[in-house]
C-alpha cells in the first residue's frame, strides 16, 4: 500500500503537467511528458494510472441525503427541485488525462505487451466511469477519445454528442477492460477483472432501465450486457455474501472493518492506513451532521415473516420506536440506531439515544429521529482524519441485486434466479426466502398506477426487487441514480417526515429530567396530520416540485454556452 501511495504522489505531479485547468477548451503542452525519460517502463505506466484513482470514492453515507432516504436539516435543493444550472459538475480535465495516457502508453518497446494492455485496461475502466457519470448528468455530452489540440475546432466548439453514441464507446471502454486487467494483481488496491465486470454489470443496468423508463429505445442490449457481466462474476469470482452466522450484527460489521483484504464480498475497496491516508466521516456522523432516513425508507423494511408492514401482522404500529422496531428485518437496527442508551461512548455513554436537533444539551442528534449507524464504528470516532476503516466501492451483494433486476427487467427472473440473488442477501440476517408464487402486492405500494408516482406501474416481482435494493444498499449513494434511471423523479415531491413526535416528546434524561419539554409544535416543531415530524414544512411551505420535463437531468452551466454558442441546452433549463 505504502508503494500505491508513492506512485499516486508521484502521477499527481505528472497530471499537474497535463491540465491545470477544467475548462473543456483549455489545453495544455503535450511535450512534458512525452519525451523520452517517460512511458518506457511499468513504473512510468503505474506511476500515471495510479493518480486516476482518485476518482473512487468510498465515502457514500451522505450521497442519499439528494433522494427520498435521507433528510438533511435544510433541504437539498435537488430533492426540493430548485437547483439551477450552476447545480451540476463540468470539468473535463479527467477525461483527457485518460486519452493523454491511451495515446502514449505504448511508445515503448521493452515493457511487455500484457504489461502494458493492463494499465490500458485501467484507464478504459476510468474513462468508462468518468463518463458514464457525466452521461447521468447531462444526457449528451462533449466527448472525445483523443487529445485535442488548437486545431480540432470542430469538436472543441461542437454541439454535444447523443448519449447513445457516447455509450456505445463506454461499451466497448468496458469490455476490453473486462479483458485486458487480470483477476488478480499483487497491489492491494489495485483494479482487477472483477471490478471491470461489476463497474459493466452497474453502468449496463442503469443504461438498459433508462432507455426502457425512459422511453429511448435499445435497452435489451445494455440490460442482456448488465445480466451476462453480472452472472460471468457470480460463477467465476469466487466471491460470496459476507457472514459469520451472526444475523443480529454481520451486516453491520461488513462496513466497520478495519481491513477488508480477504473479505469475501469485497470486490473493490479503498485502503486506509494510520499515518498514510486516513477518512474522517465517522466522527462527523456523531458530532455535526444531523441527517437521518426518512420515514418514508423505514416503512419500506419488511417484518419477520417477509410481508410488508401493511400485510404483516406482526407490525406494531409507530407509536414508539420501540414499537415500530420490533419484529422488523433486522437491517433496520443495524442502519439505524435503535432506542436506549450507551450506544456512542468516549464520555456520551449515558445519553438516550436517538435524539433529535432540538433536545437539550450536547450530543448527537438526528434529523428524523432515526439516525444512521451504517458504517459507524465507536473505536474510529476520535482519530481525526486518521481513521482506518476500509470503504467498499463494489461488493457482491450489489451485483447480485443487478442481475436479479436485470434479469426481471429481460422477463427471464424464474424462481432459481432470485435463489442465487436475493435469497443470499436475505440468509446473512435471517429474513425468509423470496418465493415468487408467494408475492403479494404492498397495500401502500408507490409504484403502482393509482399511487401516481410512476408513468406505468411495474411488476410485483421488480417492486419486491426494487425494495431488496433500498434496503440492502442504504446509505451506499445509489438511490437518487435509481429513482432517475427508473423514471421516479416523482417520488421527490413526497412530503418529507421523520418519526412521530409522540414518541419523542416525553423523553428523559438518565437522570429523569426533560429533554423536549421546551418544544412548541408548530414554531420549533411542524407536524402532519398523523403526527409525524414534518421536516421541511415551514422552509418549504409549498412543497417540494419535480419537473420530468426537466429535472431528469442537469442544465448545461451557462457559462460554458456563452463560450461555445452551440452546445445545445438540456429541455427546461432554457431559461
């Protein structure tokens, strides 16, 4: 790991020579590295792909807090729909360091041929990553595979290309990937076969579902690629769903290792070392960032028996937490706290917890009232930037879940199909198997015709895998990419509400004093009709909005179209 950090240093500094600047029309000397000291040995090629990792990131808690899991206190202005063109990311720097790196790695003839197509298939991996995330933005995209120079003013100063011929490039990026980077490699860290094919399984997935929500044409090709990738992992990865036999704590405790080397789910993950590169999110989960899931995420966990809360009788109501949490999947509790005391130590041993921004005294605090614990760990809190928790980036339980949809969305998901897919997410903790003849809809189903949420309504098999999903990936920055791939912007305008303040008002300190007796519903607090916490009623008092005429992507910055007149704007971000 140590030597994974020279070469970044070390790629970084030679990146600096290739572009100081993000704007898509600056360029840069092409001569600084491509003179004859550089590209003639494996370390050259290590040295540049090593700096492109900077690209994953595994620090997703909060990536949730822009779709309907997640609550901020102050809303995000992509769930409320008012962000504007300034909202979204264009910088293209990345994407020429890729084509820099695919134009000169091979001017050398003593490194050997193999050698030199794995770091090509790295950078095929990056460029596939890079773009596909700016395709998720902006639809169409100024895209290019070469390096461009001052001469190339057709495409500097062109319109964007369509997103399916764009794809068509991220396609074939991926498959040769798939082919060219070994399944195994000696620096822990680095990218390997499998990732190639679960980066493929993910980027198809998203891709076939769009153009089929979406109405675009051609999805059978990109969701038979997600489906082929995902299962070619499945039969020859060697990887499986983590467990130690422990359904009340195993999946918890995949997020909170400090190492994941040789973890058995763990396809890719990020590296942290004491004294090297450490993180510092897991003591901002404690200390200041107060977010919490929503109700709307809770109520989606099924009970025990496998039944949603309006068909299970095991249910009991929300009128405490301690109520709602009974008798429910036991991921529940293990993504979010659950009522009582001595959950965060170093001196809060006795503070109740979950507890809202309102009560009294210091202390952790939560949005919602149901506060996220995915990814803590106590021992990690006071580390300051050095904590050392391993983040997964891919892990097979996701690509299980991509192959059950993708397989459900092709009509081909027979009974042997959820039994190597969802049924092994749900052994790890317990929950009864998935039986398709057994499926019932959810009486409170949003994905239905009469809920409105959706242009059509979708199978109960893809709503049940749809709900394996939500809940499986919590927390992980999957489910504002769902909802828009999916066509369910809609599902935004929701009202956003926490738990009900009943079950909070009447709590006490350890010492029996009150905590929210100084709370006054509708000034500090706002209610619904039922009684649930109501997060955003006075900030938003009209409610949230989401325009499918516009919103399903990102305005093209309009900066970067008084510069180039013809890069066309995206429909409803005219103005």
């Amino acid at each position: 790991m140590k030597k994974m950090r020279k070469y970044i240093c070390l790629s970084l500094t030679l990146l600096l020579a290739v572009a100081c600047n993000d704007s898509f029309l600056e360029k840069y000397p092409l001569d600084e590295l491509t003179n004859e000291t550089f590209w003639q040995s494996e370390n050259d090629l290590k040295a540049y792909t090593a700096g492109l990792y900077t690209i994953l990131d595994g620090e997703t808690v909060w990536d949730d807090d822009r779709s309907d899991n997640q609550a901020t206190q102050s809303y995000n202005s992509v769930v409320a729909g008012q962000h504007t063109v300034s909202t979204g990311t264009w910088s293209w720097s990345y994407l020429r360091k890729c084509n820099f790196f695919l134009e000169n790695y091979d001017k050398s003839d003593k490194v050997p041929e193999d050698v030199k197509n794995t770091y090509k298939g790295e950078v095929l991996f990056f460029r596939a990553l890079f773009t596909f995330g700016r395709i998720k933005s902006y639809g169409d995209i100024p895209f290019t595979t070469k390096v461009l120079s001052n001469t190339d003013e057709d495409v500097l100063y062109g319109d964007r290309m369509p997103r399916k011929e764009v794809m068509k490039q991220v396609l074939s990026d991926l498959n040769e990937a798939v082919n060219s980077i070994p399944p195994n490699r000696s620096d822990e860290g680095r990218l390997t076969k499998w990732a190639a094919l679960a980066l493929k399984s993910r980027i198809c997935l998203h891709e076939g579902t769009f153009r089929k929500y979406h109405k675009l044409g051609d999805e059978a090709e990109f969701l038979n690629a997600a489906a082929d990738a995902a299962k070619a992992l499945i039969d020859g990865g060697g990887f499986s769903i983590y467990s130690t036999g422990k359904a009340d704590k195993d999946y918890r405790n995949l997020f909170t290792q400090l190492s994941l080397k040789g973890n058995s789910e763990a396809i890719l993950y990020k590296k942290y070392v004491s004294g090297e590169k450490g993180h510092n999110f897991i003591r901002y989960m404690k200390e200041s960032h107060k977010d919490g899931l929503t109700k709307d995420m809770v109520e989606d966990y099924l009970c025990t028996d496998g039944k949603p809360i309006g068909l299970s009788s095991l249910y009991q109501g929300d009128e405490t937490l301690e109520k709602e949490f009974q008798d429910r999947d036991p991921r529940l509790t293990q993504t979010i706290i659950p009522p009582g005391i001595g959950f965060f130590f170093e001196g809060d041993e006795n503070e109740v917890v979950p507890r809202l921004p309102l009560a009294k005294g210091i202390g952790s605090a939560t949005t919602t009232g149901y506060h996220i614990i995915k990814m803590f760990d106590n021992d990690e809190t006071q580390k300051y930037d050095e904590a050392e928790t391993d983040l997964h980036l891919f892990r097979y339980a996701e690509v299980l879940l991509i192959y059950a949809e993708a397989m459900a969305e092709l009509g081909k998901a027979d009974q042997a199909v959820i039994d190597l897919t969802i049924n092994k997410i749900r052994a790890r903790v317990g929950m009864p198997a998935m039986i398709i003849s057994s499926l019932q809809r959810d009486p409170n189903s949003d994905m239905t015709s009469g809920a409105g949420y959706l242009d059509s309504e979708v199978s109960v098999l893809i709503e049940e895998i749809r709900r394996e999903r939500r809940i499986e990936l919590a927390c992980e920055g999957f489910r504002y990419d769902d909802l828009m791939r999916w066509r369910a912007g809609k599902f935004l305008t929701k009202t956003t509400l926490g738990a009900k303040w009943n079950a909070f008002k009447d709590k006490e300190t350890v010492d029996g004093d009150p905590i929210y007796d100084h709370v006054v519903v509708g000034t500090d607090v706002y209610l619904d009709a039922n009684g649930y916490m109501d997060l955003y009623k006075k900030q938003l008092p009209n409610g949230k909005v989401f325009d499918p005429n516009k919103h399903y992507y990102f305005g093209i910055p309009l900066g970067e179209i008084a510069l180039n007149p013809n890069l066309s704007q995206n429909p409803g971000w005219e103005n």
